[in-house]
C-alpha cells in the first residue's frame, strides 16, 4: 500500500487492488478515515498508521455502497460508519450484499480475512451538507455524487483544498455506469464535481492517483465526452477498460 501525505490533515492510502483510496482526514482532535483498501494487510496496517502519525480514529466515511470502499469497519470494528442517506437507503435495502461480493473476491483470488464484514449500524447523513470534524472550524462538505451507481457523495476538506470524489475522475479507469447508475445522472455529477475544482489543490478519485485541479479537470473533459460519444478516452483503452466499455453499453442511453 502506498501512503502520501497531501497536507498536515490529510493522507492518501492507495491498494495494491485496483488503485483503490482511502483518504485519512483530520480536524482539531479527531480523523475520519474515508473509503478503504482492499486487501488485509493494508487494512490491518491502517491503526499503526494512524498511531505512527498521533492521530485517532473518530469515525468512518464511505463515498458510495460499493463493497470496496466500505471495508474500514474491519480494521475499526468500534467505529460509527457515515454515508449519504441514499448510501444508506441502498445498503438497507441490499442487506449482506456487500459482504457477499466481498466473499466472492477472497474465493477468487484466495485471499483469507481474519473475519467477515459486518457494517453494524449505520449514520445516514444529509447530502448536499456538512459535518463537523473536530471542532467547527474543520467542517466538511458533502456532495451528491450519483450516476456510477445510484448513490453517494463527494467530500471536500476545505482546510486542505482536497476533493475526495469516490469513482468519478479516474485517471485508470473510464466511467463505470454499474447497476443503478446511469449516463444522465454522471453527467450531471461530473458538473457538479467541475463547480467544485476551483477551490481545490487536490483531486483524490476513488480509483488510481492523486491528481491535481487542472489534470481532475481534463479528465473531467474526456469523461464527458466518452459519455456523449462513446469513445474511449486514449490513454484508457485497455483490454478491462474495453470490457467496462461493452457492460456500460447498455445504459449509455440512461
């Protein structure tokens, strides 16, 4: 797992899987730890990581519902998990879903974990919005963020100038359109995230690098156009990122 520190309040862990991020952010007293990695020596790597650097973990945030991005219960099991209230709504309604799709990772690539996922209960948070973190001059603001899929949220830490976009503005991977997704509704995340890049350093995409405003802003600008054409942007036209193209395919029209 590679670790980069993007201000004194905020670091990018990125998995050896998929380029996942999890995005550690502090504020006054506290740090949330947003989204995950994947694989279970990077997550049983997560406490020390925060003791090493003095922080502690007051909470978990999850960009979307996507069993990948909701794994920090496993290295925090005490910890409150906060999400949009349409992230909520999905995982109620898709009770054990997550850690169905997780079993099938580990039976697939043998990967053993020490135990199973277990979301516990869970904080619906409104989205657009804000949450303190800290103390009220660290808030965070939340963003809604659908189309990928039929829920989540963008976090901004204005402190820092960082946008935590969950899977949007990837510089590995094309945009996704999973079930629940849809073209017209990414699209009109993408403007979202757009408004949101002036006032920012920092991009982090829930798949593949660190990113600064103006290279979020250029892939922001292919995104688009890949789904008003359907052309593969060139540098993400590999055999999985054709794959990913033909599954979209039927929902380009949504």
């Amino acid at each position: 797992m590679r670790v980069v520190g993007l201000h004194e309040d905020v670091l990018v862990c990125t998995s050896a899987i998929w380029q996942t991020t999890c995005t550690i952010v502090r504020g006054g007293e506290e740090a949330f730890v947003v989204d995950s990695p994947v694989l279970p020596e990077e997550l049983e790597s997560l406490p020390g990581l925060l003791e090493h650097v003095g922080w502690s973990c007051s909470g978990l945030l999850a960009t979307h519902a996507d069993w990948d991005h909701l794994l920090g219960r496993l290295a925090f099991p005490g910890a409150a998990l906060g999400v949009a209230e349409t992230t909520a709504a999905r995982l109620t309604g898709e009770p054990g879903a997550a850690a169905r799709e997780l079993r099938a990772f580990d039976d697939e690539h043998y990967v053993h974990r020490g135990a199973p996922l277990a979301l516990g209960e869970l904080q619906a948070l409104p989205v657009p919005g804000r949450l303190e973190l800290g103390d009220a001059a660290h808030e965070l603001e939340l963003h809604p963020a659908d189309g990928h899929v039929a829920d989540g949220m963008a976090i901004v830490v204005p402190w820092a100038r960082v946008l935590i976009c969950g899977d949007y503005l990837s510089p590995v991977e094309i945009p996704m359109l999973s079930p629940g997704g849809s073209r017209s509704a990414y699209m009109a995340t993408l403007e979202r995230l757009r408004a949101l890049l002036d006032a920012v350093d920092h991009v982090v995409p829930g798949h593949g690098e660190v990113l600064d405003a103006a290279r979020a802003e250029a892939i922001l600008r292919e995104d688009l156009k890949y789904l008003e054409t359907g052309e593969l942007p060139l540098a993400r036209r590999s055999p999985e990122q054709r794959r990913i193209h033909a599954a979209n395919e039927s929902r380009l029209g949504a």
